[in-house]
C-alpha cells in the first residue's frame, strides 16, 4: 500500500482495496464504482487505445466485493454495477449493509454493444445502509448528468463530475470514500463540496490522473476542475511518471516503495465461502 497524495480534503491511496481499507476511517458515504464485472472488451475511442480495467470478470469481481465490503465502515453505500453483475452485488451489500433500494442513472443514449437489441442508457447504482435523504425527495432514476464525452475521457469508465456531486448530496454526506476511484471524478466532485474523502485504486496512472486533477480544484468551489486541454488527455499520452516534474510542498504525495498486491489482484486461495462458481465467466 502507498499513500499517495495529500491535500486538505482528500487522501488518495495506490494499492488493492482489499489492502487498505482499514485505512479509511469511518464516512458518511461509500460512493463507488468498482469493476464491472462483464470483461469490456472494446478499450478503443475513436484510435486511442485505453487501458483495459483490472479484475473486471464477473467472478474476479464477486470476489472483490465479498472482500471490501465487510471492512468498509460507512453510513450508506451508492454501489455502481453493470446490470449483469446487479444481483450479485446487491445480494453481497445487502450482507452488510441494510438494502434500501436501486438508482439508475439515466445517461441519455445508449451506449456501444449489441447493435441488434436495444442500446444500454442506463446504469444502476445499489443503494444500501441506513443514509437519510438531505434534499427534496424524488424518483430512482438520475437525469441531467451526461456521460462524459470519448474524445475528454481520461478513464475508460469516467463518470461525470455532477453525477458524483448529485449523489453525494442527496444523503449530506460531509465525509466520503471511492474504493475504485479510477479517474477520481468522485474525489473531485467531493472537493468542490468542501467533502473530506478517501480513495483507493490500483493503477498508478489512476492515481497519478486523480491527483493532477484535485490539485487543479478548488475546495468549495463547484465547477473548478477545468477538464485539459484535447489532446492531453489520457495519461498515456500526457504523462511520463519517470520525468514527472517535482511537486510544491503542499498538496503532498507520498513515493513510499511499498504497493503489496497490485501485482496479482485475484490472489491465490482468494475463494471466499459461499461464492457461487459462474459457469460462464472465464476462469
Ligand atoms: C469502473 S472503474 C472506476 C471509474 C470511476 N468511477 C471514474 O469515474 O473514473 C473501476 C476502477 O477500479 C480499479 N480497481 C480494480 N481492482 C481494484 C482493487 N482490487 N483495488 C482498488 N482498485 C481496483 C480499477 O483500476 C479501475 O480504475
């Protein structure tokens, strides 16, 4: 496990989940969006090659899940899933944390995939825990919030900043943690709230994402993260983590040698009782 960065909101860590979450201290909210768990298989955006995410099988995920959950210490839990990997997912928070319900963002048009059935413009989010409604009660199913566009993304499965900050509102959270944070949209939108958080991925250029982008927002300010310039998006391009440039003082990272795990992320002897075998998913 690695810490990171540091800045007076946000503590970011590079490591497995599975590893440092006892490093996160009780929060309001867990507003996560781990791996799928349906292999995505197209990494391409219009010629960029994205990076594939890690443990995203079913069963690699099933595992995680099982893992994670049980050492979180939150209030409520917004839990994205793929609709395929929503049984299983809501079945394993609903162990630990009292079910309350299912949102669904709704993306507006529907995505890549099965060209011959109907196009995927949804995504679903178990809601679970014992959370209190902080604003004007409404429906399940989030509008408004468009997915961010291929050309800007950073992260292959990057939400919207307003999504995350819509979310993090409707229970009042003042404390949060991202388990998965990928691009740390989640980290972002929290900052601007002026909402502590904690998050975790495995890949370092995911950190490395996430930290240029919280040192470029401003706590308390919605709408201070400016997205760079097109053509410097994708840390594949952008970054060079050898020739990285020395960081001021604050906010602070942390190069500690040390990152147990990451290497082998479905470890050995993982098998957690009562997981279910998926015939379909690859082994
Ligand atoms: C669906 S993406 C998150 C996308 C994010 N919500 C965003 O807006 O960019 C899931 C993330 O989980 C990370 N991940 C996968 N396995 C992990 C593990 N064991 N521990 C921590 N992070 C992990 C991946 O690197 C990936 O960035």
């Amino acid at each position: 496990m690695r810490h990171y960065y540091q800045d007076s909101h946000t503590t970011l860590y590079h490591a497995d989940a599975r590893d440092a979450v006892d490093a996160i201290p009780p929060v309001d909210l867990l507003l996560t969006d781990p791996s799928y768990g349906h292999h995505f298989t197209s990494n391409r955006v219009r010629g960029r090659k994205l990076r594939p995410v890690r443990n995203d099988g079913i069963r690699q995920s099933v595992r995680l899940y099982r893992q994670v959950l049980p050492l979180i210490q939150a209030e409520h839990v917004l839990w994205f899933c793929h609709w395929k990997a929503y049984a299983d997912a809501s079945d394993i928070v609903g162990q630990y944390f009292r079910t309350r319900g299912l949102l669904i963002w709704d993306k507006g048009h529907p995505g890549l995939g099965d060209k011959a059935h109907p196009g995927t413009d949804y995504e679903f989010i178990a809601s679970a825990g014992d959370g209190k409604l902080a604003v004007k009660r409404g429906g399940s199913i989030i509008r408004g919030h468009k997915p961010v566009p291929p050309t800007r993304r950073r992260h292959m499965h990057e939400k919207p900043i307003s999504l995350g900050q819509h979310l993090l509102t409707m229970f009042g959270a003042s404390s949060m943690a991202d388990t998965f944070f990928g691009s740390g949209n989640f980290l972002v939108a929290a900052k601007e709230l002026g909402i502590s958080a904690y998050g975790i991925d495995l890949e370092e250029q995911n950190c490395e994402t996430a930290a240029r982008a919280l040192e470029a927002t401003m706590a308390g300010e919605v709408g201070s993260f400016r997205y760079p310039a097109r053509g410097t998006l994708h840390p594949s391009r952008s970054l060079n983590l050898r020739k990285a440039e020395p960081r001021p003082a604050t906010p602070r990272r942390f190069r500690s040698a040390d990152v147990s795990g990451t290497d082998q992320p479905a470890r050995a002897g993982d098998r957690v009782a009562g997981e279910m075998p998926y015939a379909s998913a690859p082994a």
